[in-house]
C-alpha cells in the first residue's frame, strides 16, 4: 500500500505541506489534509488527514482524524479514525486508533491502544493451561488455550 497507490478519504485536496528542510516548533491546528516532510516539534491537532513523507520528523503531541506515516514521529498519537505505517515509518511512544494498519519494515516501539469509537476497548482475558496440573478439584484435566474472542483450542 502506497502512499500515492491508493485513494484518499473525503479530502483529497491538499490544505497546507511543510517541505523538506523546513523546521517548526510551536502548534498547528488545521482542517482538511497537511503534508509534513520537514522537521515539527509541538502539538497537532485536526479532525483532518496528516500525511508524514519519508523525511518527517515529528516529537510532541500528535491528535488527528486520520494517519498516515512514512516518517519518525515520537511523543503521544491519538487517531480518531484510522492510522496507516507505511513500511519507513518509526513510531516510538504511545498509539490510540480504531483501526491500525502496519506495513511489513515499519517499526513502533512503545504502547498501542486500541479503540472503539475514541472509547478505549475493555482488555481481552486470555488464559491458557498447557498440561500442568489443575489446583482445583473442579478444573478442567484437557488443555484448554482461550482467548477473549470465545474461540477454544483443545
């Protein structure tokens, strides 16, 4: 999946796009689509898209419609609807999206929060019992493994 290979969502016109070479610090607040392949240090906030080229380099507070990245961004991101790391992006932080698509060589190190709706999604229980012997008078004596999605393997 390429950055130019597929579709946009609904704005496909791009608002603003800070070039290579180009270095800002502060807050960018902006609605429609902006591209970033320069340096940004601070807080971005939209309800927009925000595309980072290859040669981006974002540290600080990033809260977005939605993401694609094929650049380094470090600090906290929080998507609304859809994040995309194409495989030159690095993420190192923390992640809050719906929807996360990850592509084969990009790298994130850091926690990744999965959300419904910008509602943070109950933790799965997953258990497994692998042959050891049960405590319990009661348990079950075949190895179970479970996850939270209610799938058994026996």
């Amino acid at each position: 999946m390429g950055l130019f290979g597929s579709k946009q969502s609904d704005n496909t016109e791009l608002n603003a796009f800070l070039g290579v070479g180009t270095e800002y610090k502060g807050k960018l607040d902006f609605v429609g689509t902006v591209r970033i392949d320069g340096q940004f240090e601070g807080e971005i906030s939209t309800d927009g898209d925000l595309i980072l080229g290859r040669k981006a380099s974002i540290i600080g507070k990033i809260r977005v419609g939605r993401l694609t990245s094929c650049g380094r961004i470090e600090g906290e991101v929080t998507v609304k609807e859809r994040a995309v790391l194409e495989k030159t992006s690095v993420l190192n932080g923390s992640l809050s999206t719906p929807a996360l698509v990850v592509e084969q060589g990009a790298v994130m190190e850091g926690n990744i929060v999965m959300t419904k709706e910008g509602v943070a999604a109950g933790a799965k229980v997953v258990a497994a019992d692998f042959g050891a012997k049960a405590t319990r008078d009661d348990a079950p004596e075949t190895p179970i493994a479970k996850t939270g999605s209610g799938d058994s393997i026996l």
